[in-house]
C-alpha cells in the first residue's frame, strides 16, 4: 500500500521533470537565443515574475539584459523585446518573420487555432484578408460605419440626459453604445440598453476578464496537461466561452434560414456565403468553426478596447479640465452646436486628434501586447530565433520610451502636437501594435473614438465626484490590460 501511494506520488514529479528535460533541450538546440536570466528547472523564470507587477519585472530584467533578451516561462524560452527600436525592427522592418502568433494553452484551448487573434498559417491569413475585406465592405472606414456610429451614439446621449446631472458610473452606457456599433456589423443588429440576454454576453466576457489574473489561469499557460484534470477558476473561464460561443451560433443559425447568397446583410451572411462558395475545397478555412471564433474575436476586440479608452479618456479629461476646455473650444469653432460632428471634421481639429492619441498612449491599454512567435528560423540582432519560439514585444515600453516621448510619465497632448499647433504622427504610437498582426479593426476604434468623443463634449461638461487633485488616474490591471480606477462623474448639459 505505502510502494503504491510513493508511486502515485512520484510518477507526476518524474513525467514533468522528463517533460522539462525533453523540451527545454529542444529549445536549446541549435540555438543562439539573446542572454537573459539562468532559468530553474521545470519554473524556468517564474519565481522572478511577481503576478502582481509582471511589467515592471519585465523592465527590470530589460535593465539588466538589454533591449532585446531570453526569459523562460515554464520550459519554454519566449525572447522579450523592449523599446521602440527593437519592436519596430522586429514586428515591421521583419514583418514576415514576426507574423506568427505565439501559443497561449488558455488561449489554444478555447479557440483551438481557429478565428482571427490566435491562428497561425494559412487558416490565419485566409481568415484575416477575407475579414478585412468584408469589414471594409460593410463600411469599416467608409461612410456607411459613420452613420451607424452617429446613430447609436444619439440613443447614448438620450441615456446621458436621463442622468439629470447627477453622479453616475459611465461604464454601463460606454460598453452598451459601443457594443451596439460592432453588432450592427457583425450581427446585423443593435440591443436595447436592457437587453437581459445581451448583457448576459457582455458579463461573461467581463468574468473571464477578471478571471485571467486569477493564479490557476495563469498557470495553465505553462502546464496545461496538468490543470486540464484540476477543477478551478479555469475551468470556468472555459464553460464561460462556451456560452459565449454558443451566444454566436443562435446567431449564425437564424442567418442561415434567412440567407440571401446574393445580399449579404452583415459579417456572419458574408462569412454564411464564403463558406458555401468554398464547399470542396480541401484547403479552404472557411468553416462554422471559424465563423464562430472569429465573429467572437471581432466583437470583444470591438466592445472592450474602445469602450475601456473613452472611459479612461473621459477620467483623464476630468484630471485636467483645461484640456477639456481646449477641446470645448475646438468643438465650438470647428463644428459649433446645431449639426452633429463628422469624420470630415477631424483633420480641422488637430487639438482633439493630438488628445485621443495621448489618451491611447498614456492609458497604454495592454502594456504588454499580445505573444508574437517567429514563423522560420530567423537571424535578429546577431541571434538566432528558432521557428515557433515565442516573442513579446513590450509596448509599454514604446509607449514609454523616452528617446521618443520627450515626457513620456506626463499626460500632455503637446506628445502630438508640432510648434505651430498642427497634428503631428509619431511612428512609437502602437496601441494597435503594428506589422502584419496590426488590429484589424483600427479604421473603427479611430472613428468610434473621434465621434463618441467630440459628441460627448459638444453636450455636455465634465463635472467629477469630488477633488480633482483626489482623482486617481494610475491604472488597474485585469489580465493582458490596464484599466481605469472605477469613478462617477456628472454631466453638465450646454
């Protein structure tokens, strides 16, 4: 009995100290990765990771190994690249090489390899191209998108002045309005604010937001064989996606019994009409499958990223109400009171412009970008990066960098602004990344966040709880990203 339970004991222990040698041996053959820390066996770098503050230990090791350096996660070696310099050089000058996406077992087991963010191959750049295309045909940068835009934010306004000027939390509405514009794309249509099982989806996508901080998601990136056979928070995040999914394929099929092969209402119909074209083909991706994650990938990318930005925009604004007031002035001289801001109106308010991309830059919504992995062996800086290795550009760290901000821990639009008051492009703004994973949905989260923006502002004033010295605007990290501290505010009507 006791021979038994030592066995029992010690054959988990010995499977992962053999899986440890298997494969950090693999990765270490033939290899000429960047220096960095000497990893523990089995932990590789782990210990050195505080959950709490992983960016800040990232800068720390930066500080120590350079730019460009190896850290281990578990067995596996990811090379980490800080500065705007080593990330331009990787994700844009090799584009090519940097393309591929690196493996997340949290990510892998709810996805598995199909949609948009965490493909590879192939099946990736079928699915992007066609989803780029079709985004872009259903008005993604065209006017049609604007028009859906402007029209959803008047049910938003009518929303702000039933708050009759009293406090409020604004993320409600923000995440509602801006889910509602994505929708219309992907969908086909809009929910009422108190849709109950809309808004089932959108706290489910919270939950598994909150629970990616948790230490047993964490955890199952680097030992996913393990935790697969452990209840836990994990666990749920995955039954959590599964609703999600299950959300979507309501969807998908309602679109089928109705389906127009000649005219496609929105993204699922286009995605519904691919898929028949490409009945027999072997090598096509398009699949229900695909359809399902990708429409997902598309509405989180399009509800959280923007609606999170103009809530910590507007946080910001109340901080420094003399930018509010700049913005004020713009509005009033370019646009005035009596018509409703459009897109042509941007490029005569470079003041407003210059204040958007401080807030995306400032907020630095998700400091450490998403896994990269390199698609060949590939030479960078003198070292070379075997196939699949993974790598994580730091876009703190470019968002940060000081050879490109010359105040980078300051909020201040003057970052976008040249002497004579004009917008000025700074190559370092990367909260879109950049190269061949870029967002695809950059074209919409500029516009939503220029009209949402200005639309708010031309209504209303900014009115905060209490001190505006009290205002705390340092982040909250919830997983991958940054968020605002949570507050309320008023609305002064004009």
């Amino acid at each position: 009995m006791e021979w038994s339970s030592g066995i029992g004991l010690w054959l988990p222990v010995l499977s992962l100290t053999l899986l440890y040698i298997f494969v950090y041996k693999k990765a270490k053959s033939g290899s000429n990765l960047p220096p960095g820390p000497k990893p523990l066996p089995l932990l590789g770098n782990l210990l050195q990771l505080r959950t709490a503050d992983i960016q800040g230990c990232l800068l720390k090791l930066r500080d120590a190994y350079g730019p460009v350096y190896t850290l281990h996660l578990g067995p596996l070696p990811i090379v980490v690249l800080s500065g705007y310099r080593a990330v331009k050089e990787a994700l844009v000058d090799q584009g090519e090489q940097f393309s591929g996406r690196g493996e997340l077992p949290i990510m892998s087991k709810t996805s598995k390899g199909y949609g948009i963010f965490f493909s590879n191959g192939e099946s990736w750049k079928q699915v992007r191209r066609f989803s780029l295309s079709t985004l872009r045909d259903f008005g993604m940068g065209k006017r049609s998108i604007e028009d859906r835009i402007l029209e959803e934010i008047q049910f938003l306004l009518e929303e702000l002045r039933n708050t009759k000027e009293l406090l409020f939390d604004p993320s409600f509405c923000l995440r509602r309005s801006v889910s509602n514009v994505i929708c219309s794309v992907v969908f086909g249509c809009r929910y009422d604010y108190g849709d109950e099982k809309f808004q089932m989806l959108l706290d489910l996508i919270q939950e598994n937001l909150r629970r990616v901080d948790n230490f047993w998601v964490q955890m199952y990136n680097f030992f996913p064989v393990i935790l697969d056979c452990f209840p836990g928070p994990h666990q749920e995040l995955f039954k959590n996606y599964k609703k999600q999914m299950q959300f979507v394929e309501e969807i998908m099929k309602s679109h089928e019994e109705s389906l127009d092969l000649t005219s496609p209402r929105d993204f699922i119909d286009a995605f519904l009409i691919k898929i028949h074209q490409e009945k027999g083909n072997q090598t096509s991706s398009f699949d229900a499958e695909n359809l399902l994650v990708s429409s997902l990938d598309i509405f989180f990318a399009g509800t959280e990223t923007t609606s999170t930005t103009l809530r910590y925009g507007l946080l910001l604004l109340l901080k420094y109400p003399e930018i509010e007031g700049r913005i004020h002035e713009e509005i009033e001289h370019v646009i005035g009171r009596n018509r409703v801001p459009c897109m042509e109106d941007r490029s005569k308010m470079p003041y407003t412009e210059a204040v958007i991309h401080e807030i995306q830059r400032f907020i630095d919504l998700l400091p450490l970008g998403v896994p990269h992995a390199v698609t060949e062996d590939t030479i960078f800086r003198g070292y070379t990066i075997p196939k699949g290795t993974t790598v994580l550009p730091i876009l703190h760290s470019v968002h940060y960098d000081p050879e490109q901000f010359e105040a980078p821990e300051m909020f201040d639009p003057a970052h976008f602004l040249g002497v004579n008051g004009a917008f000025k492009k700074n190559d370092a703004f990367m909260p879109f990344s950049a190269g061949k994973r870029m967002c695809i949905g950059e074209g919409l989260a500029r516009m939503e966040l220029f009209l949402f923006l200005t639309s708010i502002l031309q209504n209303f004033t900014l009115k905060p709880s209490g001190a505006r010295e009290e205002i705390d605007i340092t982040p909250e990290y919830s997983g991958l990203s940054k968020l605002p501290r949570q507050y309320q505010l008023c609305l002064i009507p004009h």
